[in-house]
C-alpha cells in the first residue's frame, strides 16, 4: 500500500522505475537540456556527488550509447565520462567511476588523467546536504558545497565549457550568482518542472568558462571575497555624520517606515530600480523554468493505471538501483541485529 501511494502522490518517481533511472532526479537534467541544450558538442563529462548514478545515466544515454552506436560504422572518439563520489555506486556503461573528495587536488589529477591530459567540456553536480528544514542554514551549507565543487571546476574545465549545479535559493543567493560570475559569462538560475514548487531546490546553469585573467585555482576563496564586497579589497569606512536635523513632522517611532523610502527613490512601492545598491545585490538574476509546462506537475498526484502495459493488474516497481553502501547501513544493521545496542 505505501509504495502505491508513493507512485500516485510522486508522478516522475513513478515514471522513473518505469523508465530505468536509479532517481526521480533524471528528468531535472533531461529539462535543463531541453532548455539550454548543454550537451551539444561535449567529448569530456564530469558528474560531481554522483552517486547513485541517475545524472551518470542521463550522460550515458545522451552522449555514450549514441556514440557508441554511431562508432560502429564510422571511426569515432567515445565520450568520456568521469563520476566522482565519497560512496560507490553501481556500475554504467561507458561511466569511468573515481571515489574520491571533490575538493581534493588529487582528485582532479585523476580526472585528467582519464581525459589523457585534456580538460572537461561539462562539469555537472546535483550534490546536496541532508537538509534540515532550515532554510537560512540549508541555504548556507548548500552554497558551500557549490564553492566546493568550483574547486575542482577551476582546475579539470576548459575555458568556454559548461558547469551545472544544484543550489538553494535564500537571501544570499544573489552572492552566490555574482561568485559564479566572476568564472562564467553567462549565469541562469532554472527550475526543472521535475522539481517541487515546494522546494528552494533551483539550477544554476553556468556557461562560457571564462576566469579572470592570471587567475590562480589555488586562490579561489581569496578571489570569491572580492564578490561580496563592491570595492574589491579590505577597504574600511566610516561615516562621519554631523548636523543631525530630522525631517520636519519626524515621529522617532515610524524610523523604519522613513528608512524604507530612502530605499526606493520613487517614494513608492515600487522594485524596478536597483541603481540605489551596492554589491552582489545590484544585479537581477536571470531565473527561467525548465521542462514543459503543460507536463507533469510534480507537487500533483496522479491516478494510478488500473493494468499495465502487458494487460496485467498494476504493480509498484521497485527501484531500479538502491544504494550500494548508503550510511545508514550500519546503523540498520545494528538495529537488527542487537535493537541498536552496539558493543563497546
């Protein structure tokens, strides 16, 4: 009964055992592709936390199997596809599989060298945290694990390539787009129709790799300092203020209410204009939605089918690859086996 339910309430977790991704997030990077097209002319992947293996799944299908096909009849070079995590995961044709740190320079050694000393066309990472149901500190976490993963994108991606990555929306984000602009030309913050309106889950799609010049990777957090404050260095100011002479009518308890319309120079509600800012908040973030509109809804429950494809009653599949060593094993392990006493 609880699997079914699953299936009705969560339209693209159904659709993906039916259709062999390992998760729902499958379709997320299938949307972002219809809308950006990322993986057009791209020889050299690296799927960043990608276990269990449904982005590599996406590659595999998109670049290797048409490849591979293709290669029979013509002399062709095979894509390269290169998936990086702490945990193993199952095996995917034509994935080379590296269990490792992302923010390891060793790590990305090992990924050039699988590329014979070339870079990367496309960067992809759909990591997150176990959130908390705080948005402020998921927000932050998340944002650091973005930065993480800039790490190892500054040293294994070619100039003009591509990278994707999953961030959390909050009030810091317009921080994060203007970090990321400093490397890319051109920075898109999307939400697939896969992923719940519910979430502050979004996408920023980054293109034209393009580092400042005489950038060094191993000063990236110094240089991402920079982004969050206008002047570009350790400048310090104070303002000195004297005359004090509040407006005329001035009641001290209604501060707030006359410190919003300095604010907004129209003196009114209204939030076109950005010219009073300064920083990483000056600037509009390009936001667009991903997928057909007129597809599935993924906040929507669906009605199951009453038979399948073959004529037989519906039955709940099961997931197509469940984790191979997920952290939680231990701990299932030892409640079945002592109620969750461990031996000391």
């Amino acid at each position: 009964m609880g699997k079914a339910s699953k299936d009705k309430r969560d339209i693209y977790y159904r659709k993906a055992k039916e259709e062999g991704w390992r998760a729902r997030s499958a379709f997320k990077l299938l949307q972002i592709d219809e809308e950006f097209n990322i993986f057009e002319g791209v020889k050299r992947v690296v799927d960043l936390c990608a276990a269990p293996g449904s982005w590599s799944q996406v590659l595999s299908r998109k670049l290797y199997l048409p490849a591979k096909a293709a290669a029979q009849s013509r002399d062709e070079e095979l894509p390269l596809i290169v998936a990086i995590d702490l945990q193993p995961m199952a095996s995917i044709e034509g994935v080379i599989q590296v269990q490792g740190d992302i923010t390891s320079a060793r790590t990305a050694e090992v990924v050039i060298k699988h590329f014979d000393g070339c870079k990367a066309d496309l960067v992809v990472c759909d990591g997150a945290p176990d959130v908390t149901g705080l948005h402020d500190m998921d927000e932050f976490v998340q944002s650091q694990l973005i930065l993480a993963a800039l790490t190892i994108v500054t040293h294994v991606l070619r100039v003009g390539g591509k990278f994707i990555a999953k961030i959390f929306r909050g009030k810091d984000t317009s921080l994060l787009y203007c970090q990321l602009k400093m490397f890319f030309s051109t920075v898109t913050f999307a939400k697939p129709k896969s992923s719940r309106n519910s979430s502050i889950e979004a996408f920023a799609v980054c293109e034209n790799y393009n580092p400042p010049e005489g950038f060094d990777p191993n000063n990236l957090y110094k240089l991402l300092e920079k982004a969050g404050n206008p002047y570009g260095d350790d400048s310090e100011a104070f303002a000195v203020c004297e005359n004090y002479n509040p407006p005329e009518g001035f009641d001290p308890n209604n501060l707030y209410k006359l410190l919003e319309k300095a604010g907004n120079p129209y003196g009114d509600d209204s939030d076109c204009c950005s010219a009073w800012l300064e920083g990483p908040n000056k600037l509009y973030i390009p936001f667009l939605a991903c997928g057909d509109l007129s597809g599935y809804d993924a906040d929507q429950s669906y009605p199951l089918p009453k038979v399948d494809a073959d004529g037989t009653s519906y039955q709940s599949l099961e997931p197509v690859q469940p984790p191979i060593a997920p952290p939680y094993k231990t701990a299932i392990e030892l409640k079945k086996s002592s109620h969750g006493m461990k031996d000391v």
